[in-house]
C-alpha cells in the first residue's frame, strides 16, 4: 500500500468509556522509557466531523478528558510500527464497538495494542513472569501490575488471546499521529483511527460501477422523448 500524504486536523477526547487501572512499564530502547499508572480504557473522540470509539497507540504521553490537540492522518500503520498490522487487525476485530460495559476486554484490548506498540519485541504471548508482573516474556521491555484489580487474570488471559490471535495478521490500518502537537509530555496521545472494511469498500465501488454500467445501457437503448435534443 501507498501512504498517502498526512492530512493535519484537531482531535478532541471526550471520555474515557473505562475505569480500569493498571501500572504499565515500558522500555522501548531508544530513549522512551517509565513507569505509570494509568487507565486501561477505551475512549471515546471527535475527529472532525465523527465521532467514534478508539484505543491509544502512545505509550509516551499523557491525555487528559476535555483536551484537544493537533494530530496528522495517517494510513501507514502497518509500516509505522513493527508490530503494525497485528494492532490494526486487533482494532478492527474486536475494538471499533462501545466497550463502555466490558471493562475486561477493553482492558486486554489496550494491553495489547501497548504491547505490539513497542518496536524493540515481538509478543506472542501475555503471562505472569518470575517477578510477579504480566508480560511478554521480557519484563525489561514491557510489564505490568494490576494491583487488587480481581479482574487481572481474566484481563491477562484474554491479553494472551489477543496477542496469539493477531500474529501472521496483514491488515493494513490508519492511525491519527499526534506528533504536530509538539513535543512535550502533556501534547496528547496518537490513537487508533477506523477505517472502512476492505470488502465494504470493494462492494460499494463494485456496485457503483455496475450501476454505471446499466445507466449507459439504458441511455443508449432509450427512445428520445419528443421535444428533447438529449438522451435520458
């Protein structure tokens, strides 16, 4: 797929749909690493003129309800991260409905796209490890702690599920980059942008050609009406 070039617009984040919290640390290898405690959320945003459900994609800043900032759109998400086709296979499957009244699964769903966000691994599976933290496999990149939250195993599990489910996955995805928006921690984070159905797509432009199609037949067959210096 060809990028297109980035279209630079405002988004604004409405609401986070959860209240799930989790300590996430990270370590990406090239300058981005901490600790924080933080939502395992779904949010809702306005981007323009729509409105839709999304998932961060930004482990490196913070966001805050009500905020609004610059964000360029993008399409290269499966060739901006390494992981990038897994995350847009992930978004597309299970993260663009309200997941306002399952907190377990958009938890997972936003440890996932974390964890596939980080270009210095490639996970396939979520467990507990021998520090007693969730990860990968390779703490030092990616953890996490759920403290008393009693939904952790449930949330780790389906985390796992997820990871395992998306590997081999190809699908291309589009992503709003929050970079114009500058450099400082508080800019806002880039997020998940849904795109249509690649069948969808193909249907519509498909049905739009054959209806093409029937009207040139129709208009070339038509007896003119009299009076009228045209076909119809």
């Amino acid at each position: 797929m060809v990028a297109s070039p980035a279209v630079a617009g405002t988004i604004t984040l409405d609401a986070f749909n959860n209240s799930t919290t989790a300590t996430v640390t990270y370590n990406d290898g090239a300058g981005h690493s901490g600790s924080m405690s933080t939502l395992l959320t779904q949010m809702s945003v306005t981007y323009g003129l729509s409105s839709f459900d999304t998932f961060s994609i930004d482990l490196f800043h913070f966001v805050s309800a009500g905020q609004t900032y610059s964000v360029n759109s993008r399409n290269d998400l499966a060739t901006a991260f390494v992981n990038g086709s897994r995350i847009a296979y992930l978004f597309a499957q299970f993260g663009l409905q309200d997941l306002s009244a399952n907190t377990v699964q958009a938890g997972a769903l936003q440890l996932s796209i974390w964890d596939l966000s980080l270009n210095n691994h490639v996970p396939t599976f979520f467990a507990m490890d021998a520090g007693g933290t969730y990860s990968s496999g390779d703490p030092s990149v990616f953890n996490v702690t759920f403290g008393a939250n009693p939904d952790a195993s449930q949330i780790a599990a389906l985390t796992n599920q997820y990871l395992q489910q998306s590997i081999g996955a190809v699908t291309a995805g589009a992503w709003l980059d929050a970079a114009p928006a500058g450099s400082d921690p508080g800019r806002g984070q880039s997020v998940l942008l849904p795109t249509p159905e690649p069948g969808s797509a193909l249907l519509l432009v498909t049905g739009l050609l054959a209806l093409a199609r029937r009207h040139r037949r129709e208009s070339m067959t038509a007896v003119p009406r009299r009076n009228t210096p045209f076909w119809i």
